[in-house]
C-alpha cells in the first residue's frame, strides 16, 4: 500500500489530553531555538519536540533549510522536511539584519537551549557565539555540531555526511572485500551525531538543575562515527587487528549474517554456543554439531567462508519463510531483509502503533515514522507536520516586546 500526504487514513493517532496516568512530554515547558540545516541539527531538535520541547526554528529568508529543496514535493512541500522538523514551528529571520538580530535577541530571553549545526564559527560573526551570549544568558544550554568539531586542525573544513564515513573509517569495513567502497545506506554519521546532541542538551538540562548554569556542548560527526567503532576497537588494541569489510558477516561471530536461500536471503545469527545447537537440530543440519571445523566459536569464524557454503547449499531448496519458521521454531534469531515498502506496513510496527498521523494545514494527514522512545506516563508529541516557512513568524513576533516584533514583521512580510 502506498501512503499519499493527502490520503485520509483509518487510523489516526488519538491526540487526547493526558489521562490521569500519563503526563505531559518530559521536556514540557523547555524552550529550544534551532538555527540548523540538513540533518544533524534538525533531527536532535525533533527528538526534543517528540518529547514536549517548544522548538522554534529559525530560517534565512527565501531559501529556509536546505532540506526544503530536497524532493519528492507534493504541492511545494518537501516530503522529507515534513518528517523530520515534525512538531516545530518556523520563523523568518535575517540574522544579518539589525531587526533580525534584535529578534533573535529577544528570542533568546526565554530560551533554555540554541541548537546550531552551522560551519564553525557562523553564528560568532554574528555576535551569537557562546562566549557572546553566555555572560547575559547563564542557564543557556548551547549545543553545536559539526563535521569535525569546533577546534582542532579540521575545524574549519566542510563536513558531510559522506566525509564523517569515509575519515572515521566507517567505509572502509562496510561492503564487501575487493570492491570499491560504499557508505552506510543512511546518513549515519549525521543520526548519531544528532541522538547524542540530544542525549547531551538532557544531560546539560539536568545539570543545570544543581548549578543553575548552561554550558556549551561540543558534537561532531567525525567523532561520533568513530565512537561506533567498538568491535574495531577491540580487535585493533586487543590484537593489532585492522578490520576490514566482510559484506553482512560480523567482524568476530559467525554464523552471524545473511545467507541465500531459494527466493531471497535470509539473516541467521547463531552466534552463541547455545543458539549454535539448536541451529544445528533445524532441518538436516545435525552433521554440522559433529564437525570439528565447526566445533567452537572461534573455529567457526575462522572457517567462516566453509560453514556458510555448507549452509547455503542447504538452503538453497528452502524458501525464506519456511527457513524462518524453522528458526524461530528451535529458537534461533532470523529475520528476513526487507524492504521500505514492506517495512512502512509492516505488521509488527502497526500493531505496537508505530506509525502516527500529523497534520498540515494545506497537505492534510502526514503519515509519520514513530519514536522508539516509550515512556509508561510521559506522553510524546504527536502533533504538526514540519511547517511551511515562515508559518509561524506572525504569531511568535506577536510575542516579542514591541517595537521589535512591529520591525521585523513588517520586513518579513516585505
């Protein structure tokens, strides 16, 4: 089935006030300015809106996020915007205009966190660095990210996505040896850097409640790759080991990857002496617990490439399901690899509730991916899609302390 923004969905997500036994968001009441483009930036705040956080994004003049420019559009609208600045309203500000900057400074009065993924050093030309602001707003939580961090002999450097994987050495073990070299299917480096931009602005917060000061919180996409390297880590330190791409297959279990089978392939992970026996008792597969080869976990890796031949030629009369089945019948974990279609209908995400409805004032209902964070009283937001530019620049300047307000909406209205 495929979803349209447009579409009129039986199942919308019930947005009820709390009953009883829940409570609002657990960042109700906190108010966050997001100065952020793309990715990295933008997904940190969302996280924070799910989570009942006030987020005020602030967008150049005309052009917005550069996210706005990437499609599909459905009546202007850029679908991935809608998504991932989910819960957020959004103001027009030139931050190289006095009226903007006044703006943006009365903004800052009632803010307890300002989110920035800009080129280190872009919001300091301006006169809002963190040592520019921290004087008058102590209990300011300043989160930066960035490529490669705000100091540092790469500091100045562009950094994407693509960069994060290639220096941090994420591409070098991801595909297959001897091929030329390919990234993580998704902007990996710019989610982690956001979940821990998220993860740090909870932790400033709650700090802040015994100091009553806000700090400056340094994240960036170099090394938040780098901090996933755990099992490479361990081989390189422990024994000198330089990982290297080994396709689906895990770097020190086997057999832990996808195998083929009749009509596809199949992910298997017996990668315990306990769920390698009760592999061994599927289908005819009693021979491989006698195999010396076979015998112990380090002797199954080493003779990987011999275990999943044997394996595959098994399987290859056996149809994917029924390879599932079995697992699933002895106990061993297996998953079949899906695609996106299959994954946004899927039954297991539908019956948990993961997927919800927004709303947009023009596109209508706006399927949404779900939060896998499940408070058992915290209710998250399941509120707006991401809105048109500027959709709320009336209404938040209507809040500012006049003439300021009276200024800039009268130049963004120009």
């Amino acid at each position: 089935m495929q979803h349209s923004e447009v579409d009129t969905m039986t199942q919308t997500t019930k947005d009820a006030e709390p009953s009883p036994t829940t409570s609002p968001g657990p960042l109700s009441g906190i108010t966050v300015l997001e100065v952020g483009v793309f990715i990295a930036g933008p997904f940190a705040t969302m996280q924070l809106a799910d989570m009942g956080a006030r987020v005020i994004k602030i967008e150049t003049p005309g052009t917005g996020d550069s996210t706005r420019a990437s499609g599909p559009h459905i009546d202007g609208e850029s679908s991935p915007f809608l998504r991932l600045n989910r819960n957020k309203e959004s103001i027009v500000l030139d931050l190289k205009s006095e009226d903007g900057r006044n703006s943006f400074k009365a903004l800052l009065e009632n803010a307890d966190v300002l989110v920035e993924n800009l080129r280190p050093g872009s919001l300091k030309k301006m006169g809002f660095g963190y040592d520019d602001l921290k004087d008058d707003h102590p209990g300011l939580v300043y989160a930066s990210a960035s490529g490669w961090g705000q100091d540092g002999p790469l500091a100045p450097l562009a950094g994407l996505d693509i960069m994060a994987q290639a220096r941090s050495g994420l591409m070098s073990i991801t595909g297959f040896p001897d091929q030329p070299p390919v990234k993580v299917g998704v902007p990996i480096c710019d989610l982690t850097t956001a979940l821990y931009m998220a993860l740090g602005i909870v932790s400033a917060l709650y700090e802040r409640r015994a100091s009553g000061q806000g700090q400056h919180l340094d994240v960036s996409l170099f090394e938040s790759a780098v901090s996933l390297a755990v099992w490479e880590a361990g081989s390189y330190y422990g024994a000198g080991t330089v990982g290297r791409p080994n396709g689906s297959a895990h770097q020190a279990q086997a057999p832990y990857q996808a195998v083929s089978a009749k009509d596809g392939y199949v992910t298997i992970g017996a990668n315990t002496q306990a769920t390698w026996l009760r592999f061994c008792s599927a289908f005819e597969l009693a021979f491989l617990e006698e195999n010396e080869l076979f015998s112990e976990p380090a002797k199954r890796l080493e003779n990987r490439e011999a275990l999943i031949a044997i394996i595959e030629e098994q399987f290859a009369e056996r149809e994917v399901e029924e390879i599932l089945e079995e697992m699933n019948r002895v106990g061993v974990p297996a998953a079949p690899i899906n695609d996106f279609e299959q994954v946004f209908n899927d039954d297991h995400l539908n019956a948990r509730n993961y997927f919800w409805d927004s709303q947009h004032p023009t596109l209508g209902s706006v399927r949404q991916l779900g939060n896998p964070m499940r408070f058992s009283r915290s209710q998250l937001t399941h509120g707006t899609a991401g809105p048109s530019l500027g959709a709320d620049t009336d209404k938040i300047l209507d809040e500012l302390t006049p003439p300021v307000g009276t200024a800039q909406k009268a130049e963004a209205q120009r």
